[in-house]
C-alpha cells in the first residue's frame, strides 16, 4: 500500500495505543483523521471510578485526551454520536444476555456493530473522507492469494483478535493494525518520545465504570432464585442471576465442605446450579452465530486451537459443520467453564481461523 497521502481515519479512545497508531501513520505519509465514538449518554446512574472504563462518564475525559492528541499531530478530529447505537446493540443485547442466563462478551459486539460498523457509517455520512480504517488493536493483517487474514500480533500478552473475530472480508480489506508489530513496552516508548500525553496513562478494560452491572438492570429484574446441587437439592439463594456466570466459585454466599462452583444458570427457573470443580469439565461445545475468516465456509472438518474466553489457554480441538449454521467442536482434551453466551475462536497457527458464540457445553 502506498502510504502517500492515503486517506485513513483513526479511532481514538484517548488511551496510548490508538493514540500511537495515528502518530504512526501520520508519520509514514498518511492523511490522518481522528474520530472517537460518543457512547454515555448520562441516562443511566453510573459511579465514576479513577480506573476509566468503555461506559461512563470518564469519556468526557477521554474525548479530552484524544483532542490533546490531535493538536500535537496536527491532525483533524470529530466525535460521533452513537449514543443510541450502543444503547440498541450494546447495552441491550448485554442485558438480555445476562437475562438469559448467558455470560455476554460486549466488547465483540462493539467491535463488529458499533467500532468497525455504524461509526465509520457515520462518519463518512458526516463529510469525512477516509479510504481506510485503523485502531490500537494489537493484531496483524496480512493479505493471502484471494483472502485477507487476521493473524496474532507479534505481542503474545497483547493480542488482541480474540475481539475481532467477527470482522467480515470487506472491512479487513480496509483496516490497519498499526501496533501489531510492537509490544505494549515499545508502544508506550513512542509515546514518550513523541511527547504524548497518553504515554503513562493507565490501560482501561473494564466494560462499565465501577465493574458494577446493577445500574442497567431494573429492580424487577434482579430477582432472588435458589442454589441447588446437581441432584436438585436446595442450598441457599442467590443474589439474581445477572450476578453470576459458569465457573464463578466467589460470591456464592453457600456453606459446604467442599469448593463450590457455578455449573449452570436456569433463567426460565431463576436457578443456579453448583457443583464440584469436575462437573465443569466439558468435551466440547456446540456454537452458532459463525464467522470463518481463513475459509469462505466451514465445508469439513477442521483441525485447530480454540480459544473458549479470552485469559484461557488455547486447546487443541477439532471444528465440525453441523446443519443450521452452527458447529461442533470437540476437544482433545475436557476443559473446563465452557460458558454459553461467551465466544469461542479458532486458531490455525498465529492465524485466527474463525469463532462463533458458545451456545452449550456437551
């Protein structure tokens, strides 16, 4: 690609990798653009914290800090309203999840729906001329005969394509990861050579401020149940299901001679299941909601590593199609907390191969 006055707009958090991703760019020829997503909207009572999270309202900061960035670049800057957007496919989709029984991953959605979807819409709607688009995301992009792959970055702690699984053809043909290359020590060092304010500024992962889920749900909706064992016996209460997920031991408020963990939540019942360690143990899982990156379709079987949440350590496993857009996945060996709601990805060496939404543990 010809760097040249090549047009790419920059999503900005505020936080030192996208701000190093458009110094970057802007210093290999590249016509810059900085934009950054306006996601709270104030409607919902969430307590501020000194650690900055996606959903609060630090963004005002953050819009501050991403503004500071593109006066030392030089370079333009806008902010897109998405306020509405993230509530519909964000915060909804996270609630109906947890209502569900199910354990959401928001930062996927965002990513496929809001980040890499209705802003640039927006934003190229708006008048900003961009040929491409580039974040802080640590992942590499490479170009393969008649296929566009995402593959790990070159930061193994870092990587991030777990996150971006769900990107389609069409919008890796017109993405940058300019940090792919860089560890997250490098990273900061450009920054501090640059003169970036964002150089120190601590990372923020949380989803929302405060890691406290409450405020988005309404009373009615967080409801005591029962904690029963696996032959139905009743334990304790709990506390509402939305407070809880497969594999959680802490928090379950129920006295035993033995470690307890959570083995499934009944929404329909208002029911946890608890159970030893052991009962956690799964040979596979069955998942839909697919998007295959290295292949146009799942037409055989596959051998690959999946990765069945984003700290777990990638386990052998075999991939196979199954009617209705969805996939068996067996693994070599049981793992454990194989939660529905969460995304399992695959791997074919340091190429993400594909992923889909766990739908149960067999």
């Amino acid at each position: 690609m010809n760097s040249s006055h090549t047009k790419v707009a920059v999503g900005l958090s505020g936080g030192v990798d996208s701000s190093v991703a458009a110094a970057l760019l802007k210093q290999k020829g590249y016509a810059v653009t900085g934009i950054t997503m306006e996601i709270f909207d104030g409607s919902i009572a969430v307590e501020e914290t000194a650690r900055h999270a996606c959903f609060g309202p630090g963004e005002e900061e953050d819009v501050a800090s991403a503004t500071a960035v593109c006066e030392k670049l030089g370079i333009p800057y806008s902010v897109i309203d998405l306020r509405q957007e993230y509530r519909d496919h964000v915060i909804d989709y996270f609630k109906n999840e947890y209502l569900a029984g199910r354990t959401p991953n928001p930062c996927i959605v965002c990513n496929r729906r809001l980040k890499f979807g209705f802003m640039l819409e927006k934003a190229k709607a708006a008048g900003i001329d961009f040929e491409y688009f580039a974040t802080g995301h640590y992942a590499r992009i490479e170009k393969d005969e008649d296929r566009f792959l995402l593959k790990k970055a070159a930061d193994s702690d870092k990587d991030q394509t777990y996150f971006l699984y769900g990107l389609t053809q069409q919008q890796l043909a017109h993405t940058i990861f300019p940090l792919g290359p860089y560890s997250k020590d490098q990273v900061r060092e450009i920054a501090r050579s640059l003169g970036l304010e964002t150089a120190n500024r601590p990372e923020s992962q949380d989803f929302i401020a405060g890691r406290d889920y409450t405020p988005l749900f309404n009373d009615d909706e967080i409801r005591q149940g029962d904690i029963v064992d696996e032959n139905g016996c009743l334990l304790g209460k709990h506390r509402g299901i939305i407070h809880y997920t497969v594999g959680q031991r802490r928090g379950l408020g129920v006295a035993s001679d033995r470690p307890l963990y959570v083995m499934d939540i009944d929404a329909d019942k208002n029911r946890l299941m608890v159970g030893s360690k052991k009962s956690l143990f799964a040979k596979g899982l069955m998942a839909s909601d697919l998007n295959f990156l290295a292949v146009e379709s799942l037409d055989r079987s596959y051998e690959v590593k999946a990765r069945i949440r984003l700290r777990h350590t990638t386990a052998e496993a075999t991939v196979h199609p199954e009617s209705n857009d969805k996939v068996k996945v067996l693994f070599k060996e049981p793992q454990t907390a194989v939660t529905p709601g969460q995304s399992v990805v695959f791997y074919r060496g340091d190429t993400v191969f594909g992923g889909g939404i766990i739908e149960k543990a067999l």
